[in-house]
C-alpha cells in the first residue's frame, strides 16, 4: 500500500505535478497498482490524477470517500497560520494545530452548509462536524482503512491512497502506533509517497519513503 500527502501550498502550485519523474515514475515504475483511493476534495483528486498519469495508469479505479478528506479546522478554516496566530496567540493554534486532542471553536453552520452540497448528501448530518481534532479526525478515517484499505491489500491487492496532511498524520500515528506525545512533532513530507507492506494477518511488516 502507498500513500501520498496531496496538499498544496496556497501560492506553490501542485506537489504532485513538481516531482512525478523523481517520486512517482522512476521509483514506483515497477510497482502494479491495483486500485487507488482518496477524498472527496479537488485538491487531493487532481493529484491522484497526475500521479497515475506519471505512472500511465490512468485507467485504475478510483474510490472516494469523504473520510479521506482533511480535518475541518472549525473557526481556523480559511485562515493562514500568521493569521490564526495574530488574532488567537502562538501557543493556543500550535495546540489546536499540532496536538492530538487540540480543537478550535467550531463553526456552528458548517455541517448544514455541508450537507447542502451534492458530493455530502449521501452522509448523515450527524456526521458533519464544524470542526475537528486529529482525534475526530482519525475517528472518522478508520473505518475506511479498516473496511476497504485494510480488506483489499489483506486479499492481495495493492492500493494507491492519495490524501491530506492532517488524515494521513492521523492515520501514520496509528499505523506505526505512534505515541500521542510526540504527534505535535509528526510531519508527512508532501509529494513524498510512503510504501507500506501488510502480512495475511493484516499487520504492517515494512515501511518505505520514497524520497
């Protein structure tokens, strides 16, 4: 299984279109993807498509789901971390940005907002928060990694997952079983996949970046 942090800078473009030849092409040529994954959300959707165009594997089936998507952060959304941190202070949006429990005051209209647009209205509005932590936000990708990531590598299958920053810290501390301390110090490279490899009894035998 390999994943990829899809995220873009807001004036730097698409990581997944500045490095396929050196991350993606020469060193994952040989690797036979089965069937990728990722969120809902345009970012991480159009860099799956670039990553299988350099691996001229367009045709894969893709599967989105909104438990792929980046944590929402509440009443941070839409701010830079500058901006978080003139209005709010340095020490409060490092806890609610890094930490594992950390969360912002959340957005009251957002899970209505939401479930207003097509892409959600399959989703219970119960389950449209107006902001999460990395907690909520590994709560909310788990089922996904157990109940199709976890089902189709185990039945031999290989799978691509392309997500966000957030998701895949959450979801890297519970792979390698990261302790819930040291998660403000947890980093995912962007544009750098990551190779796992998972036994018949479904637990994570070897691990690869692919720098």
């Amino acid at each position: 299984m390999g994943k990829c942090p899809a995220d873009a800078e807001r004036s730097g473009g698409n990581p997944a279109r500045s490095k396929p030849d050196k991350t993606v092409r020469d060193q994952c040529a040989t690797t036979i993807i089965d069937g990728a994954c990722t969120s809902v959300l345009n970012r991480a959707i159009h860099s799956l498509w670039l990553i299988m165009e350099a691996l001229n594997q367009l045709w894969l089936p893709v599967d989105k789901s909104w438990r792929l998507n980046e944590r929402h952060y509440g009443a941070l959304q839409g701010m830079n971390k500058d901006e978080a941190t003139q209005q709010i202070g340095q020490k409060i949006v490092y806890h609610w940005r890094r930490s594992y429990r950390g969360i912002s005051l959340p957005l009251p209209e957002a899970p209505a907002s939401l479930h207003r647009e097509a892409r959600y209205r399959h989703v219970s509005l119960t389950d449209l928060l107006g902001g999460e932590s990395l907690e909520i936000t590994q709560r909310r990708l788990l089922p996904y990694w157990h109940h199709v990531i976890v089902l189709r590598v185990a039945s031999g299958e290989t799978m691509l997952l392309v997500s966000h920053a957030n998701t895949l810290r959450a979801l890297t501390m519970f792979i390698e079983q990261i302790d819930e301390n040291k998660v403000p110090d947890l980093h995912v490279l962007t544009g750098i996949p990551v190779l796992y490899e998972m036994n018949e009894k479904r637990a994570i035998t070897a691990r690869y970046s692919l720098e």
